[in-house]
C-alpha cells in the first residue's frame, strides 16, 4: 500500500502530499544479493564482487568500505577468494574463469531462468533473439550461456534488419527472450512485428513481474501527480524506464541522493509522487522523503525569500520572448540559465530537441543558448524556457523556403495517424497524406516508421505553423530519371539484375530500375509449367536478359532460361546413341510409349522395340509410370526426336550371356 505523507498549509491553503509508491525500492532478487554480500562482508571474508552488485553507487561504495570491492572481470580476482556473481547474471565463459574460487551466485531467479532458456532453445538448434540493451550486463550474460546464433535488439529497426537477414536465410526457427526489465510498452510494440513479420518464432515472457507492476503504479501515481521524483542509480535500467515512463504524464525529476532535491521545484508542487528503481536501498528514500517534507514545511520562509527576491529585480519577460541564456547549473533533468532576469530561467530536458538528440549532458557551465520564453511564474521566481521551440521556428523558415524553391528535403517517419504518416525533419513534423507516402500502393504504413525518407513540401499553413509533404513526388522525379537512363542505354542481349514485382498466369514482371519487363511463363522453365510461381516469387532478385525491345509501346521482353540449363544441350553431351539408360513410361498410344529421359527430353519405344516377341497392345507390357532400362537408337537433335528400344536391352544381355 503506498505511504501518503501531509504537510497541513497555513492561512487555509490545500495541504500538500508526498505519495511513495508500495512497490518503490530493494525487488526481491536484489534484496537477496544485497543480504547475501553484506552478510559476507560482516564475516570479514575475502570476497570481492564481480561487477557493481546492484546499479546503485551508494550501496557498492559502502561495501567496498567494509572490504568488499567490486571487479571488472575474473581476471582481477586471485585463487582462493570469494566472488559474489550479481543478480544480473554472468555468462558461462565468465564462471568458467574463476576455477580455485569460491562463487557465491547472487543471480536473480528470473534471471536463472533465462540463463536456461538461452541455453536449451539454442541446444536444440533456435537462433535466439534477446530484447534488451546489448551493452547491459544481464543481456551480455544471457549470450554468454546460449549454444548458437544469438542476435540482441531493443529497437524496431534493428530488429527489423536481423527478420529481413533471417528471413533471406529462409527463416530458420528463432526463440525470443526480454532482459527482465524490458518496458511492457516497448515490448508490445517490438512483439507485433514479430507475429507480423515472422511465423516460425517461440515467444518466452522473460519480463520480470515484479518490473511490471513497479511501472504500472509508477504511471498511475504520476498521472495524478504535478511532479514526480524517481530515485535511482543512473546505471540502473530500471530506474532510466521509470523515469522516462513518468516523464510523459507529468513533470519529472530523476535523483540519486536527497542532495539532488532542488528545493524551488519542490515548491512549485502541491501533489508529489515518488518512485524508486530495483536496486534503491530504504535508507536513500527514507532520506528524500524527509529532506522533501521539511522543505515544504518550511515553505514559507522560502516564500518571503522569493518575493525579496522579486522585488528587487525589474526585468519584464512574456511568453513568446527570444532570450539568450548563460548556463549556470547542470542537473540530469534540466538546465539552469541566466537570462539577466529577476526570475530563475529553467530549460527542462524535454524543451532541448525534439529527437531527444540533445540533453542536459550536452551543456556546461558558461554556454550561451538562445531560447524562448514558455511560462513565467513570478510568484515562485522562475520561467521555463525552451530551445526546442525555438529551433521548430527556425525549421519552419527553413521548411517554408523549401516549399517555394521546390527543394527536396530528408527527415525519418516517426509516427502513423490518421490519414497518412509524421516526418520529423529537423525537429519539426510534416504531414505526408497515405497516397503520397510512396508511389506504389501501401496497405501497411506502419513499416515505415523508423525510416529515413525523401521528400518535397506542397503546402505550408502559417497560421497553424504545418506542412504537407510528398514522398512519392521526389520517388516519381526519380523514377523517371531512372527510366530516362535505361532507355538511352538499353540493348537487346544485355544482362540486367531486377526484383520480382507481380506475377500473373502467364509471366512475372520484373523492376529493371525505374522499368518493369516480362519474363513469358514459356521462358522461365526448359520444361513444361503450370503456373510462373513454380520457378519465381514476388520480391525474388533475378538475373534476366533483354529478348526484345518495342520502344514505341515501352515494352520489354525478357529471357530467363539459360543455355547451360537447355535440357537438350544436357541429354547431347551425357546421352550418346547405344547409351542404356533408366526411362519413366508418361504416356502410352496404339504404336509405343513415350518415355522421360532426363526431365525436358522424352524418347520414343516404339511398339516393334518393347520386347522379343509380336505383341498385339502396348499396355499388355507397360504401364505408365513404369520404369523400364531401354537403349538409344537414334536421334534427330534438329526435330529433338529420340527413339528408344528394350528389345535392344534384351539382345544385349544375350550377346553377353
């Protein structure tokens, strides 16, 4: 149940809460590890852990301080020593370097469990994919037990690339893990191109429950919050989800220690919730909440400084001002700048770009920004200021400029509405309606997302500061361009390399660049075929050549059969007269049988040439589908006519007998 903690506010304002979340702090597969190597650091036995034991530098410091530091790899550990494995897991390879030590395995039980899974499904010859943070020590440590293949994604695109590889492969059968504090939300997301893209897949729930429900409260909390805290080591997976998690339903602060606290955002706040990652120790937020509590129960006397503060500066700000700002403090979550005002100047990180290219860490001491006034709060001294917006403004210029000199400009889809997809080009959106996001048919615009596109701006509103734009513009001006090329150079015998675009019963059509041709289903196979698919798929590169050309209709024949593959040009260099050879009867008529040589080559028995003696029916002695040895007696390779003879097989074994 979550603890509420009331400040009562004089002179009958609204009491303010601070609101810690039940499932803030120590999971229970790091409480275990923790227990277990402070237990063995109070025994005074010489152990060192391999790795940080949990993501919290507070906790890895005070145990370092009772004798047990933390390693980087087995090398820095000495025989006889015990190490402590974290909860997050090691490979195999890792525990098979610590032979002459004594491990004491603190690997989280869920984790464990992955271990296992890595390792039967890769046994059993599954290429495992792992949804998780490659650079994360519980990721490294389930490749480290798998047998085979193993690939890691945590976004769409990646995971993209490895399907498109494996599918080429032929889609060889693939086991999916998530690293245990994996967001549901992204895994959701990475999950629905998977059942899309792949069907010969075995999904494993791997996120740990405990990760879930921390998230779920976390976002219930912050959704009737005005300000979040989220306390947690900055290495800590867990604690960067909750922290983006919350971020997007109110205002969020991101802290290691109480000493972090910035005391006049705190007072801004009535309702505060606080959360805390996995690996958070009780005492840390203990601490916070109490540093919290006097901060608002001394709220007034950080009032009446305030308005000192206010009265003794001049400087009138709006919202809508340009300002240039010199930054005078960096914190994880925002910037604080000097815009030669009365007030505070505060650049959230959120206000920094657009695509989250820039953060606080980007800036220092001392940097001049130019920046826009979003809100001014003279009452708590402080205006919040936005880069971000500024930029879109300078964008839009930039945007406008390109819709009337026709430039094409490049940005990345990064959503599908309503209507057609987004397009993020240089911090500003542009709208690209469905029938212009590409110039071909596309029921799925979802599979664009994540991808960088080309494309010209046709409409701008400046009093809604949007844009239209078109891909299939640019596509269709290059399309043509394309075909302008082909035609100047194409000739009749040239070999071109072109993707199976459409197939119908009577050929595939082929994209030679910019240029589509036909194979004729006649000139796919040497032999008979019912339908193209029986040699080519939709998407299938091909190697063809130009048959024909009719330049006044556009039209282009292409060939596809080789020469080496002629079954003729086969039977004529392995199949010489009085060669004895296994045959297949496909057919039988009143005067012999036909018969399959090689498939595309078929001979003649005729009816004088089935046995020794007369026979009245050629069914009296064969059947079709019987296979029978019969010789070559000749051949007509001008009419390609074969005639064939089991009689002559017959006198042959005489003469020998």
């Amino acid at each position: 149940m979550s603890e509420v903690i009331r400040i009562p506010q004089p002179n009958g304002r609204p009491d303010k809460t601070i609101t810690l979340a039940s499932s803030a702090g120590f999971c229970y597969g790091v409480k275990r590890a923790v227990d277990k190597a402070f237990s063995i650091a109070e025994s005074s036995t010489n152990a060192v852990t391999l790795g940080p034991i949990i993501h919290n530098p507070q906790v890895v410091g005070r145990l370092a301080s009772l004798g047990v530091p933390s390693v980087s790899g087995p090398e820095e550990t000495r025989p006889g020593q015990t190490v402590i494995i974290r909860s997050h897991g090691v490979g195999a390879d890792v525990i098979g370097k610590l032979s002459g030590r004594e491990i004491i395995d603190c690997t989280c039980p869920h984790v464990a469990r992955i271990h296992k899974i890595a390792r039967e499904v890769t046994e059993e010859g599954h290429i495992l994919l792992i949804a998780g943070n490659p650079s994360h020590p519980e990721v490294q440590g389930i490749v480290g037990h798998a047998k085979g293949e193993v690939h890691v994604f945590q976004d769409e695109k990646t995971l993209r690339e490895i399907l498109d590889r494996l599918k080429k492969r032929g889609s060889p059968p693939v086991a999916v893990v998530q690293q245990t504090t994996l967001g549901q939300l992204l895994w959701k997301n990475l999950q629905t191109i998977i059942e899309k893209d792949y069907t010969n897949v075995q999904k494993f729930d791997t996120i740990c429950n405990a990760t879930n429900l921390r998230q779920q409260e976390a976002v219930a909390l912050a959704e009737k919050s005005d300000l979040m805290i989220v306390i947690g080591g900055r290495e800590s997976s867990n604690t960067q989800k909750l922290y983006e998690i919350c971020s997007k339903k109110c205002e969020t602060i991101a802290i290691e220690t109480k000493s972090e606290l910035d005391k006049r955002r705190i007072l801004r706040h009535n309702n505060i919730g606080v959360t805390a990652g996995a690996s958070t120790p009780a005492d840390i937020i203990k601490e916070v909440l109490t540093t919290m509590s006097e901060i608002l129960e001394n709220q007034d006397e950080e009032l009446s400084f305030a308005e000192l503060f206010e009265q003794s500066q001049t400087e009138k700000l709006y919202n809508g001002k340009r300002v240039k700002g010199i930054v005078s403090n960096v914190t994880p979550n925002e910037i604080h700048v000097d815009i030669g005002a009365k007030q505070t100047g505060i650049v959230p990180a959120s206000e920094l770009s657009e695509n989250g290219d820039l953060t606080p860490d980007s800036f220092k001491p001392g940097d001049e920004i130019d920046l826009v006034v979003v809100k001014v709060n003279d009452q708590e001294g402080v205006v919040t200021l936005s880069k971000k917006r500024l930029d879109a403004e300078a964008n839009y210029t930039a945007i406008c400029k390109a819709y009337e000199e026709g430039t094409v400009m490049t940005g990345t889809v990064t959503d599908v509405i309503k209507g057609g997809i987004l397009v993020n080009c240089n911090g500003l959106k542009v709208f690209v309606p469905a029938s212009l996001a590409s110039d071909r048919r596309m029921e799925d615009l979802s599979v664009l997302v994540g991808k960088e596109v080309q494309f010209k701006v046709i409409e701008v509103n400046d009093r809604r500061r949007r844009a239209v734009g078109s891909v299939k513009a640019v596509l269709s001006e290059e399309k043509k361009a394309k075909q302008e090329e082909f035609w100047n150079s194409v000739e009749i015998g040239k070999v071109y390399t072109g993707e199976v675009k459409s197939i119908t019963s009577y050929g595939a059509f082929v994209d030679l660049g910019g240029v589509d041709g036909m194979i004729h289903i006649t000139e796919l196979s040497w032999t008979r075929i019912k339908s193209p698919e029986e040699v080519v798929h939709v998407g299938d590169t091909v190697e063809v050549y130009i048959k024909d050309i009719d330049t006044e209709k556009k039209k282009i024949s292409l060939g596809y059969k080789k020469a080496e593959d002629n079954p003729w040009e086969i039977f004529k260099k392995d199949y010489p007269v009085d060669t004895i050879c296994p045959v297949k009867i496909v057919s039988i008529t009143t005067f012999g049988a036909f018969a399959q040589i090689i498939p595309g080559v078929d001979g003649l028995i005729h009816i004088s040439q089935i046995a020794n003696e007369r026979i009245a029916k050629v069914s009296d002695k064969l059947a079709v589908g019987d296979v029978v040895d019969a010789m070559i007696i000749d051949i007509d390779y001008e009419k390609k006519k074969v005639s064939l003879s089991i009689r002559a097989t017959l006198d042959a074994g005489s003469d020998e007998e």
